[in-house]
C-alpha cells in the first residue's frame, strides 16, 4: 500500500468516526435550479481565499495596480498598504476596503478587483474521499449538483460501494448525515438520485467488500 493510499483510508477512517456523532437522515432533496437549502437564488457570492490570483486596478494609478497572489495566511500585499486580510471577502467588499485604506495616500481613489485560478476559502469546498477516481477538494461553483461534483472527480473506481456513499452538511449548525445513491445517478442514470452540492459539504465513498 503506497502512501497516498494510505492517507486516503485514513481520511475516510476518520470521516467515519466523525458520522458517529452526527444526526442522519435519509431524506435529501433532489437538484432544482438553485441550492436546496437556501431561500435566495442570489444567496451565494463567491470568497477570496488562500491561492486566489487578485487583480486590483486603481483607477489613474497604473503604478499601484496589479496582480497579487493570495498567501496561505489570507492576507496579500500591494504597493502602499501591507497585509490587507482579503480571505473571506467577496470581490467587491474587498474594493470598498482597500479604497478606505487607500484614502490615506490618494485622494477619492476608485478601485476594482477580479479574481482569477479560483481557490476559495476551505470552508467553501466541496470535499469527496474514499472511493473516488480522483479524491479531492472541488471548488464550489454556484447550482453545483452531485453528478457535476462527480464528474469532476472522475467517477467512481470499480471497488467503489456508490450506493452506500454518505454525504454530510451543516444543517442549522449542526452536521447531519444524508444517504445518496451514486451508483444509481452515475451507472443506472437515475437522475432522480442527482442532488444539490453546498459549500462545505462532505461526501464518503466506501469501498464495497465481496
């Protein structure tokens, strides 16, 4: 057993204590338009997180612009203001803060920021372990369903226990366990099985035993 392999157990030993003390349901909406669990479409803004590439213009100071990376502590860097805590905050409250900071130095500056290689904050990804083609962190996209996190991590392997895969998401503060059927929605194409992906969420693959 090689060493990622070995962590990958690991991860998923772990995952499965942690159900222990969680709550579980088998009652899970099916994927609609917009997030089961949110009462607003327009509910979910993207966050800058740690890896995110940050463009920041300021209008009339080319001299001061520029792309700027974001460090593992969240934090980036510019010309005139050092350690700005950026992780956490949408493109445009960003914008609204280095003005403020800005005020200092530049008279009513005006300031834009994009982001470009989207990470985001952890607490925002989608996590799959256990069985999959590709276990991994995926980055959250906004009426993201199980079949595109799937496909994202490349489907199943052939020891994969699909239909005994567990997914678990914070529910009013607290961590709840849902049953999904992956072998149906990917294998027997029963989209009646296709559900919708929150930021934070959690899904575990067992491994099928013959």
């Amino acid at each position: 057993m090689n060493r990622s392999t070995s962590l990958i157990l690991l991860a998923v030993g772990a995952s499965l204590s942690l159900l222990n003390g969680c709550s579980s349901t088998s009652t899970l909406p099916q994927a609609t338009t917009r997030p089961s669990l949110t009462t607003d479409v327009n509910d979910y803004q993207y966050l800058i997180g740690p890896g995110d590439t940050l463009t920041i213009f300021v209008w009339r100071n080319p001299e001061i612009s520029g792309q700027f990376i974001v460090r593992p502590d969240g934090k980036v860097t510019t010309s005139l203001v050092e350690d700005i805590d950026v992780a956490g905050r949408t493109p445009t409250m960003l914008a609204r803060e280095i003005e403020e900071k800005l005020s200092v130095f530049i008279n009513n500056p005006r300031v834009t920021v994009s982001v470009n290689g989207f990470s985001g904050p952890l607490s925002e990804q989608v996590r799959v372990i256990g069985e999959a083609t590709n276990p991994s962190a995926v980055n959250y996209t906004e009426h993201m369903t199980l079949l595109d996190l799937m496909i994202a991590v490349g489907g199943l392997t052939e020891f994969a226990d699909g239909n005994n895969a567990k997914l678990v998401r914070v529910v009013n503060g607290e961590q709840t366990t849902f049953e999904i059927n992956i072998d149906d929605l990917i294998r027997e194409g029963e989209i009646t099985e296709n559900v919708d992906m929150l930021p934070g969420d959690i899904v575990i693959i067992p491994e099928a035993w013959y």
